[in-house]
C-alpha cells in the first residue's frame, strides 16, 4: 500500500520535483511510514535522525513525514531534536504543495493529518517510480473500519471507501498499454470493494477482460467476506492469479474473538475448503500473530494445528506488538514475555519453513507458465518470474535474451522453500 501511496505521491509532486535516488542530493525528502508494528516505527526515527544531521549540512533541504506514523504521532513528530518540516497524514498528499509553499515563503512548518471520507486519489495518475515495468499495484480502496483489536490500521488510514470504477479500469488498461502484464488490485479488505452497484467480484472480472494476457491479483482477502461469488469469476477467468492470501492470524477460537476477527476455526477451514474446491492448483498465504494478549500454549498450540491442517504456502509471521489507541492496548495486558513471544514465532516460522518446502516440492517435474521479470539481482545471470500462484520461479538463460513482460514455460527441475528453478522449455 505504501509503494502504492509513494507512486501518487511522486505524481502530486511531479511539477516542481523529479526523483533522485540519491538522497544526500535531495532538496526534500519525504519518509512514507508504516506503524502496523513498533519496530516499524524505530526504523524511521532512526532515519529521520540521519536526515536531521543532513540538514545540518545541507541548509535548504525539507523533511517530511507522510503515512500512518504522521497520522499517528501527529505534533509529536514536530519536536526540535528531529528537525521535521512536514507531516502529513495519508489522506492529505494533495495538501502537500500548499504547506511546501507555506514553508518556502517563511510561513513555518506544515501538518495535515485531516483524515477523509472521500479520498481515493482516484483522479491521481501514479507515477511509478519502480524498475520492474512488469507489474504494477493498483490501490481500489482505502481505509479499513473492520477494528481488530490488535490492528492500528482504523486509526491511521480512516474509514473504508472504494474508488470508482472506472478509474480503475482505465488505470489498468493504460498500465496493460503501456506493457505491463500484471496488476494487483490492492485495499485491506478487497472483498468489501463497493462502488455504486458493482462488488469485488464484477470488479475483478471486468479487470480480466481487458486482456487475457493481463495476470490480475488482488490483497488483502478477510475470511468473514472471501465469497463464493468471487471464487466462481476466479475459475471462470484464467488470468486472475490461482493464489489467495488469506491471514487467518490465529488458530484459536478464543483467541479470533479476543482480535475481533469475526470468524471462527472452523468458518476459515469451511472458506479453505472451498477455495480448493473451486481452484484445485490454488496456492494460499497467511498472516499470522504470535504472543497476542493472554495468548496461552493451548491457543499457541492451536496455531500450529491450524497451519499443519491448511498447509500453507507461505505465510508472514509476527510478533504481537502493542500499539498505542487500539482496543487491545486500552483493555487488554500486552502480558507474554519478549522471550515466550519469540519462542513462539521460531516455532510458527520452522513449521511453515517446512510446510513452504513440501508445497514447493509438488511443483517439481510440472511445465508451468512463468511472467519474465528481468533477470535475477542476487544470481547474476538467471531470470526470476513467477507462476501463476506467486511462486517465484529461476532458470537459466538460452541464448536470445527474454524481456520482461514476457510469457515462457519453465520445466521445474529442483526447489527451495522459497523457490523453484528449472528449465526454459
Ligand atoms: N487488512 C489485512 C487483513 O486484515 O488481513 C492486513 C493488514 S495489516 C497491514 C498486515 C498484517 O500485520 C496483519 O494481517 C497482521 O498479521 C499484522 N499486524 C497487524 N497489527 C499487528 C500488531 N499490532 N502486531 C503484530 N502484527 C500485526
Ligand atoms: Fe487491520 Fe483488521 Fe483492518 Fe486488516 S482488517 S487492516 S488487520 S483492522
């Protein structure tokens, strides 16, 4: 989402600045911000120190602040010892020329963290600043009103609203023209996408249609919403991706009401059970919570059963961290140790290490389409792209060079937990 937010801004800012990618060159720096976990947030306030000791000496040089850590901490961030010019909350980029004008004509530093219930900068051509010209996040809603109790999400980024349709259609067939062969159309809770009288599902199918050679994707599913509906359109269009993330968080029932998820073990298992049985070759990704608030072993334990019976994919893992201004951080003791917590992850993570690599292993002897990204950073001469279930997928070059954006079949000789490599057919 950020990547996506930093590509609208880069577009809002366009007329007076063009990017750089060398910051020390940079006349403003802005520092879009996540603060879903605490070490998120320390990440930044150690690069916003860094930045301050630039603009010492650099004179000239704006910082700003941008996303959910603006929202969040608001004032906080304007404190002396950071040297913060702006900070803006993700609902008010368009604001940003105006406070930078503010700060150029001596006006002082800016603040908007005014959130909406409108915004969807569905008017706002993102210009893409990523290398990859292969595939391209598409943002269909903002916001998110479903409160998990762990979740700081609500409080950051506002109510839930969908962007129009059409918008989104147009973005995805310019993006299709202008070679890019894969979307991924992006909101915390796509299944709730609402725009007049079209639901996710239409939404999803009228962006296949574009082109059977466009891959469409979508995140985040939220099990209580994942319909049947949408299942039928995945199976009827070969080009949305057989891959669904669908974060469960916990395996426990007592522990899904306690989060406020909405749903019980049994209900994800009924929602896995049907996605198999309308995409047989489905991959499924998870997010999980370790060491949520009174989180005993039984519930611990109860992860773990849920992971050996679904047999994830992949999965992101976490360590519960306490966020201030949500429902568990007012009612609930953040009481499992540091130590409990990370013992806890290591477990969640080796089992998924292993279940990552039994999937990946049922791949190995299959043919299977594969999207060329380019070639490889880390391994110097392969290609890297990836199948239509998001796995990654690395083989070595034939002669003719392959460009992005375009379709092979690859013979999968051999994998990892986290990838295939074979052969170019
Ligand atoms: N909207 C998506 C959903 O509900 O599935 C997820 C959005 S959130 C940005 C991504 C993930 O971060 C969540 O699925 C959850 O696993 C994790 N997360 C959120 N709040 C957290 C917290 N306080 N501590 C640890 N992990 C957290
Ligand atoms: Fe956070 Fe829950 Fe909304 Fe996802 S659905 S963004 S976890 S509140």
């Amino acid at each position: 989402m950020n990547f996506a937010d930093s590509d609208v801004l880069s577009a809002i800012l366009s007329p007076r600045y063009e990017p750089t990618s060398d910051y020390k060159q940079a006349d403003l720096i802005l520092v879009n911000t996540c603060s879903i976990r605490d070490h998120a947030e320390q990440r930044v306030l150690n690069r916003l120190r860094e930045f301050t000791a630039l603009k010492k000496r650099r004179s000239g040089l704006y910082v700003g602040v941008v996303g959910c850590m603006a929202e969040r901490m608001k004032d906080e961030l304007l404190e002396e010892a950071l040297q913060i010019d702006l900070v803006v909350g993700p609902d008010a980029y368009r604001q940003i020329p105006v406070l930078l004008d503010q700060l150029s004509t001596g006006g002082g530093k800016g603040m908007d963290v005014n959130l909406s219930t409108e915004e969807t900068y569905h008017d706002i051509v993102p210009l893409r600043a990523t290398e990859n010209k292969v595939s391209a996040f598409v943002s269909i809603m903002r916001g998110c009103q479903n409160f998990c109790a762990y979740c700081v999400v609500p409080y950051t980024r506002g109510a839930e609203r969908s962007r129009p349709f059409d918008s989104i259609i147009d973005e995805a067939r310019a993006l299709f023209e202008q070679g890019y062969r894969e979307v991924t159309l992006l909101g915390q809770n796509v299944n709730s996408y609402h725009y007049q009288d079209v639901g996710f599902a239409r939404l999803m199918a009228s962006v296949a249609e574009i082109d059977p050679r466009l891959r469409v994707r979508f995140a985040t599913s939220h099990p209580k919403d994942l319909s049947d509906e949408l299942l039928a359109t995945m199976a009827a269009y070969p080009n949305i991706c057989r891959a669904i993330h669908l974060p469960v968080q916990s395996g426990s029932d007592t522990m899904l009401k306690r989060m406020n998820r909405k749903y019980t073990r049994d209900h994800y298992l009924q929602r896995v059970a049907a996605i198999r049985a309308a995409l047989p070759d489905v991959s499924l990704s998870t997010d999980l919570i370790a060491g949520f608030c009174g989180e005993t072993e039984a519930e611990h334990q109860d992860t773990l059963s849920l992971m050996r019976e679904v047999e994830f994919d992949s999965a992101f893992m976490f360590k519960y961290s306490d966020r201030p201004g949500t429902f568990a951080h007012r009612h609930y003791q953040d009481d499992i140790s540091e130590e409990v917590k990370t013992a806890r992850l290591n477990e969640i993570i080796a089992l998924q290490t292993e279940l990552s690599l039994k999937c990946n292993q049922k791949y190995v002897g299959r043919t299977m389409e594969v999207l060329v990204e380019g070639l490889s950073e880390k391994r110097g001469k392969q290609y890297i792209g990836r199948n239509t279930q998001n796995k990654v997928v690395l083989f070595e070059p034939t002669g003719a060079e392959i460009k992005p954006g375009t379709y092979v079949q690859v013979n999968v000789k051999r994998c990892s937990a986290v990838t295939l490599l074979g052969d170019l057919v």
